[in-house]
C-alpha cells in the first residue's frame, strides 16, 4: 500500500515544479550506510531528466525530473517477488520487475534493496542500465 502512496505522490505532483514528496524508506544501519555511499554515485541526469529534489529530504531517495524517475535505496525486499522468480540482470544487477506495478523495479543488492519508480515516458532499461554501475559499486563494498 505505500508503494502505490508513493506513486500517487510522485503522480500527483508532476509538472507542479519544487520538491517533489517522496516518503523515505528507514533502511537498518548496515543497509543506511550503503545507501548514503550509493547517493553520492548517482548521476545527475537520467535519460534527460534533471536530478531534483524531494520531500522530505533523505539520503535514502532521489528523484529526477518532474516527478518522472524516484529511487527509494533501503526498501523492504519486495513482498510480491517469489524465490523462484527470475530477474533482470543489468551490469550485474538483478531487477525485479514487479508484475503489478509496471513502473516499479528493484534492485536486489546487498545489503540494500532499490526501488526504482519510472514513468512511461522514459526508456526504463535505459535508467536502469545507468543506475546499475553505482548500485552495483554498492553491492561490492558491502563484500
């Protein structure tokens, strides 16, 4: 239920201008870390969109654009993925594209999960290709 809380926000408050609300994730202290290690590996445009800012300020999210691209780093592992469910693997990342949510993918790293929320307008493999370098450097230090 916050998943969809989440995308109402960022759905409501597109082309509004500003910060864009975005609720943080409270990730556990190994997984904050890494989180705060991965936010200063973001890049600053995705797929031609702006790195902005949210509300409230966190180290745990990012957002580009108008409300259009928002990462949430230190999410609970997704409830609706099946041991058994295959993943995505981009540059050595595994995505889990939620079936139903087609706009919602995360990262299953260690020690943190990302969740990645992408509009329709953008290339999602696009974005996910450019955010799994840092996300993967993430996943190598915890090792």
């Amino acid at each position: 239920m916050r998943r969809a809380t989440v995308l109402l926000a960022l759905l409501t408050l597109a082309g509004c201008g500003g910060a864009v609300q975005v609720e943080p994730p409270k990730p556990s202290a190994e997984a904050a870390a890494a989180c705060v290690s991965l936010a200063g590996r973001l890049p600053k445009t995705l797929d031609g969109a702006p790195r902005g800012e949210s509300t409230p300020a966190s180290p745990y999210v990012a957002v580009w654009g108008e409300a259009e691209i928002a990462l949430r780093c230190g999410v609970p592992r997704p409830a609706r993925m099946a041991p058994t469910d295959t993943l995505q693997e981009i540059d050595g990342v595994g995505w889990f594209a939620d079936p139903d949510r087609p706009t919602l993918y995360t990262a299953i790293a260690d020690p943190a999960y990302v969740e990645v929320t992408i509009a329709g307008t953008h290339v999602a493999p696009s974005v996910l290709a450019d955010l799994s370098g840092p996300i993967g450097k993430m996943s190598a230090q915890s090792g």
